[in-house]
C-alpha cells in the first residue's frame, strides 16, 4: 500500500509543479518581453522619470504601460510583487525529486554500474551535496567582480555547466543525472529571485516609502537584479527540457548522454536568444537556422545502429539445418512396450520414454521477459516501490510484446530498462530482446 500512497504523491505534487511552473516561466517569458519591448517615451512622461513605455491590445482593451526608471513620483497603494510562483515551483520540484529519485532511489537514483553508493542514504546525500554545491559556486560567482561582466560571467557559468552534466553521468543513473541538471537550473533560477531580485526589489520600495532617491547601491541592486532576471530567461527551455526528459530514454540513456544534454542546452538557449533579440526589433534568421541545423546533426550523431531481426525457429527450420550430430533419435518399439531411440550419429540404442522438444523462439524471449521485466511490468508487480505497472505498460505475453515494440526496442536498446537494471538483464539477453521485438 505504500506504494499505492506514493503515487498519490507523486500525481500531486507533479501536477502541482507544473501549474508553478507555467506561471512561473510565462512570468518570466512577459516580463523580459515587457522590458526589451520598451520604447523611448515622449518628453514630458520622460520629464516624470519614465525611461521606456509600450501600448498593447489584449482581451478587448488597450493598455499602458509605462517603467520608471528607478522611482515613481510617489508611492502606488497597491503594488504587485512575483515571487511565489518561483517559490512553489521550486519547492514542488524538490518534493518531486523526493519522492520519485529519493524514495526509490535503487530504482531511479542509482546506477551500481557506475558508483555503488551502498546505501540510497549515500546516494541522497551525495546528490543533495551535487545539487546545493553547485548552487553555492554560482551565488559565489555571481557576486563577485566576474559577475558585473556579462560575457565573462556567462562563459564561466557555460562551462561549470558543461562540467556538472559529465559529473552527473558519473555519478547518477542515467535519467536521474538529466533531472538533477534541471534541479541546478531551477535552483539557481529560484536563487537568483529570493538572493537577488527580491533583495533589489525591497531596496528600491523602501527608498521610495521613506521618500529618498535611490542611491548607488539601490542602483547597482536593480542592475544586478535584471541580470539575474535575464539569466532566468536563458535557463527556462533548457529547464522545460529537463522537466520532459524523463519520457525521452532515446536522449538521456545515450552513450553520451551528458554531451546530449549540453547541445540541448546550446539550442534551446540559442532560440531563446532570437526571440530577446526579435523583442528589441532585431530580427536575426540565423539564431533560429543555426539550431535547426545543430538539431539536425543531433539526430544523426544519435541515431542507433540497424537492428538484425531475430530468426524465427521452427521444427522445419530445425530439421532444414540440423548437423549429423544432432539429427534426432529414430525410434522402434521394445517387447517390453518401450521405446528404443536410436542415435543416427554413434548408431547406439537408447531407451527413452520422452523426446525433448526445442523451446520457440517466443518461450525462450517470454522467459526472460518474466524474469527481468514483469517484475515491474505486470497487472500487479512484484517489485518492491511499484504499485502499477511504469506507464502502464503490461509486458507478460508476446501479444504485449508487439503491443509495446516501438518502446521495448527503444528503453532496452538504450540501457534504460530495467531501471538501475534491478533484474541484472544481461547484455545477450538485452540484445536478443531488442532483436525479438524488432522482428515482430
């Protein structure tokens, strides 16, 4: 049952993480849009300390839309703060990495093959330290001299990035070391709201109350703070590509999956970019044609090698290729009723009462199926952590096996199933399951 109660969890807390995070990123995606759409304002809002404004059209009215270049002439009574959604996605996230990465985590967490952590206690730790370490070297870096140089501070951040996917892969099991990249990225997108633009944002609202100018360090706050802010905005499609991965085996369970995840990350950052630029009225083709391409060449440096058809094996087939040495017993009847097997290749009688019969092709798959897969995969699972089966996919006859083909070839092929490989599928019998399902 705990299982069954887990799932409950997980359904909530992962429908709960989404609805955050579409408010979180379409907030994000506005307001960048917002601040990069401003145009000069004509001289007399400009005479008030309006750096840019904009009008728009939405839901059958006009709008205004003016920004202050740091305060407003006096205080508004109501003023409108975004902070919770960036908050609540980024605490349904963790509970999210909880409950599927840290309660099961032989299942999801661990690979044996690449780090046996000996206990998921070990493993645990080992990501939380991942997770928050990285988070500190960004806020450390940030705040620093390099942070004030936005070409030096996103090369640093490009390449420590690079770092933590090869670190994760050595480290996690393939799907985990996807998720624990995008739990860097929304950590440090949460970060850079509740260490820095929240910071800069009371700084600059108390100033105003108190009826002061902002000073320098106000000033150097809000700088800061739209750094951050435009940081978020490049993270978020890498971010969204994480939070899918796990549906993607093709992706994450490559041979380098880690350097996937870095081109990945390198496209979708490239045609954030074109939409920042086409915000400032700088239409830029090649920022969308340089990712079509990249992608392009993804797809063919990922594409898996042709797969042989598993030769069906019948009695006719059997006897079509049968050697002298096991060309099978004739057989005649003994006067006590027997029977007496007679071996064509040593010309020696041997008394039998059965003839062994070669198994199929489809009771030899199926047994392995049984064994390694419908642990997990079956109406009601055997294995431990798993109240029904992952995806819902039932794998016990060869009738699911055609059903659910597209995606055994897929999983298995790749390494991703079994997950962490609990059942100890073997690389002959991964292989000939792969070949099995190909051919049906």
């Amino acid at each position: 049952m705990g299982a069954y109660y887990l799932d409950w969890f997980n359904l909530f807390f992962r429908w709960f993480h989404v609805i955050a995070g579409v408010a979180w990123i379409g907030a994000s995606f506005y307001f960048v849009w917002l601040d990069l759409s401003l145009r000069k304002p004509p001289q007399w809002k400009a005479d008030k300390g309006i750096s840019g404004d904009l009008w728009a059209v939405h839901g059958g009215g006009f709008y205004e839309i003016a920004k202050y270049k740091l305060e407003p002439e006096e205080m508004p009574k109501t003023l409108h703060w975004f902070k919770w959604e960036a908050y609540t996605t980024w605490l349904t996230g963790m509970a999210m990495l909880s409950i599927v990465y840290y309660a099961n985590a032989t299942a999801y967490l661990i690979d044996p093959s690449k780090v046996d952590f000996g206990s998921s206690i070990g493993a645990i730790s080992t990501s939380l330290l991942f997770l928050f370490g990285s988070y500190f070297i960004y806020e450390v870096i940030v705040r620093s001299h390099l942070g004030k140089n936005s070409f030096i501070f996103s090369t640093i951040i490009f390449i420590l990035l690079i770092i933590a996917c090869w670190g994760s892969y050595q480290l996690f099991s393939d799907r985990a070391s996807f998720i624990h990249i995008g739990a860097i990225l929304g950590t440090v997108m949460a970060g850079n709201v509740f260490f820095g633009i929240m910071p800069a944002q009371r700084a600059l609202v108390e100033c105003v109350r108190r009826g002061e100018k902002p000073g320098k360090e106000v000033a150097d706050l809000a700088l800061q703070a739209k750094n951050r802010s435009l940081m978020n905005n490049y993270f978020t499609l890498p971010l969204i590509f994480t939070m899918i991965s796990n549906h993607y085996p093709m992706m994450y369970s490559h041979a380098h999956g880690w350097l996937v995840l870095v081109f990945v990350g390198i496209i979708t950052a490239i045609v954030r970019h074109y939409f920042n630029q086409k915000h400032l009225d700088n239409h830029k083709p090649r920022y969308l044609v340089i990712p079509a391409v990249l992608t392009v060449l993804l797809i063919i440096w990922m594409r898996p090698e042709p797969i042989e058809p598993l030769p069906v094996v019948t009695a006719a087939t059997a006897a079509e290729t049968a050697t002298p040495d096991s060309v099978p017993p004739t057989t005649d009847s003994a006067a006590d009723g027997s029977t007496i097997s007679t071996d064509a290749a040593s010309n020696e009688n041997i008394t039998a009462d059965v003839v062994p019969v070669t198994a199929s092709a489809d009771d030899a798959i199926m047994d392995v199926v049984h064994t390694r897969c419908s642990t997990c995969h079956a109406a009601q699972p055997t294995q431990q952590g798993f109240a029904a089966p992952p995806a819902g996919i039932i794998l016990q006859t060869p009738t699911d096996m055609k059903t659910h083909k597209a995606k055994i070839v897929t999983a298995v092929q790749t390494g991703y199933m079994p997950l962490g490989n609990l059942t100890k599928l073997t690389d002959e019998e991964r292989q000939q399951m792969v070949a099995y399902a190909s051919g049906l």
